[in-house]
C-alpha cells in the first residue's frame, strides 16, 4: 500500500508539475516580469486537482495570493507529508496569460530557475501548457527581452514542443455538515438578481448598528470578490464585484470568510447597488454544495 500511494504522489507530480518534469522545459535566470510589479490573479487562487477522476485522490495543490504580487503553490500528497514549494508570477502576453514558476524548497536560491506556462482558466478547469527549450538559441538577460522574444513567438507550436496541454480542475473542501437545506438554497435562488461563486479579495466594516441594550446587533460590511462562476444573471467569469452584506453580531462571534464562496445578491433598480439578499446569503462552497448546484438550477 505505501508503494502505492507513492506512486499515485509520483504520477500526481508529473502530472501537474510538468513544469518541472517534462523532459525539455526552458529554464530561465529571470521571470517574465518583474515580481515586484505584477499582479495576482485571484482566478488562480484555491485548491486545485487532476481533472481525471482515477487521479483525484492523487493530491492537492493549494495556490496562495503573496506580497500583493505573486503567488504560492503549495503541492501536497493525500497525508499531506510530501510537500512541494514554488512561488509564480502571472504575465499578460498580448492576449495569453503565462505564469512564470521557479521551486523553493529543493535548490539553493542562486541555483534557481524559471520555467514558463501559457495558461487558461475556464469555470473550474486550468489549463496550461510549458514552454519548450527547443525555440531558445541563446539567453535572454532581462524579463523585457525575454518577454518579447515570447511575444514574437506565441503562435509558433515549437514555443511548447512536444508538451502537451495539461488540464486541472477546482478542488472544493468536503464538509457535508455546511450544506445548506435544499428549500433555503430555493428560496435565495428566486430572489436574487445574481447568484455566482467568487473568491474574496477585500473587506471592510461599513457601519455597525446597536441593539436596544446597547450592544452590537448587526455589523455591515462591504466586500469585493472576483466572480468564477455564474449561475445566475449576467455576471462574467473574472468581473470584479462589490456589494454589501449585514452580519448578525452575537457573543463569541468572530467573523470568517474562507475559500470559495456561494454568494446571492439583489441588485438595486436605482443605484445599482449589489447587496445579499438576507442573512443567508452566502455560503462557503463545499463538494456537497458544488454537487447540489446543477439539483438546483434544475428545479426552478
């Protein structure tokens, strides 16, 4: 059985590190922009895993926003004691996106090299392919000149050789006990405006509003997310939203918003404003709820 399970954790790394496994990927001293200015692509954030269901017990890879600019991936086998580390940069090339990926946790830091994807994200599947060495005939000492050289090539097929597109797909935690009731989700689904999965990108207090005996009833806050999923009305994938949320203050709470969530907004016919519907309005979104969704969008 452990042989086993180092081979699924083996298979898993190939399979989506092929960054660094595939036979010739080209490998850089400098990334694709600076580390420092680029921006977090907050569609890239969560768990993600192999698309085929025999490999999904394969492992995990968790993607973390860091320092306002990169990213973290954070690989791990089911028992979580084989883990990999790299850090990646997002650059927008023309109308393609790359990711520049360089490993942590195996090399020293002089040691070091870059090796680039194009990518895609799509609903709850990434797709990305490596760039291949075979194209590259000399170095490139700048991120500028690098980045052009890419720019000039994006539709030649030799820029990624004989790799091919390999395909991830969204992981969602399982948590059965956090599933809402079927008639709640009903409800909420009729009265919104929009129903979509986003990933939280800010929060603050808004304004806080006292019960009669002085102590805090309700706390509203504005929130922001990038929407992944649309399922209902005219909210596109990768739109950058804001809407208000009132929070029940009670003793002992404390305020959490985690992972992808479920979100049921109301949009206001005068000023537009997105605000949730009720109390109910957002939800974490687990396996179970995932799999409740199409149910849901069926019945109504």
């Amino acid at each position: 059985m452990v042989g086993s399970k180092v081979n699924k954790w083996m298979f898993f790394c190939v399979i989506f590190l092929a960054l660094f496994l595939t036979a010739c990927p080209y490998e850089s001293e400098v990334p694709l922009e600076n580390p420092l200015k680029a921006k977090i692509d907050v569609l890239l954030l969560g768990q993600w895993g192999p698309a085929e269901k025999k490999d999904r017990e394969s492992g995990v890879i968790t993607i973390y926003a860091y320092n306002n600019h990169g990213h973290v991936l954070v690989v791990e086998d089911p028992g979580g004691k084989n883990l990999t580390v790299m850090r990646a940069i997002s650059t927008r090339i023309g109308k393609e996106k790359f990711l520049s990926v360089q490993e942590l946790n195996t090399t020293a830091p002089l040691d070091r090299k870059w090796i680039f994807a194009k990518y895609t994200i799509s609903g709850d599947k990434l797709k990305y392919r490596v760039v291949d060495e075979k194209l590259f005939t000399g170095k490139y000492p700048s991120s500028s000149s690098l980045c052009a050289f890419i720019r000039n090539n994006i539709n030649n097929p030799r820029l990624f050789g004989d790799n091919q597109t390999e395909v991830l797909r969204r992981v969602y935690p399982h948590a059965k006990s956090e599933l809402p009731p079927l008639e709640l989700l009903k409800s909420n689904y009729k009265q919104a405006s929009f129903v979509v999965t986003i990933v939280l990108s800010g929060l603050e207090t808004e304004k806080i509003v006292r019960a009669d005996n002085g102590s805090i009833g309700y706390i509203v806050t504005k929130e922001s997310g990038t929407v992944l999923k649309s399922f209902k009305g005219n909210l596109r994938e990768g739109t950058t939203i804001t809407y208000h949320d009132w929070l029940e203050h009670r003793p002992g709470w404390k305020y959490s918003r985690r992972g992808i969530l479920l979100v049921f907004l109301k949009k206001d016919p005068k000023t537009g404003a997105l605000r949730t519907i009720g109390e109910a309005s957002v939800f974490r979104m687990t396996s179970e709820l995932n799999k409740a969704m199409p149910q849901l969008t069926r019945s109504l």
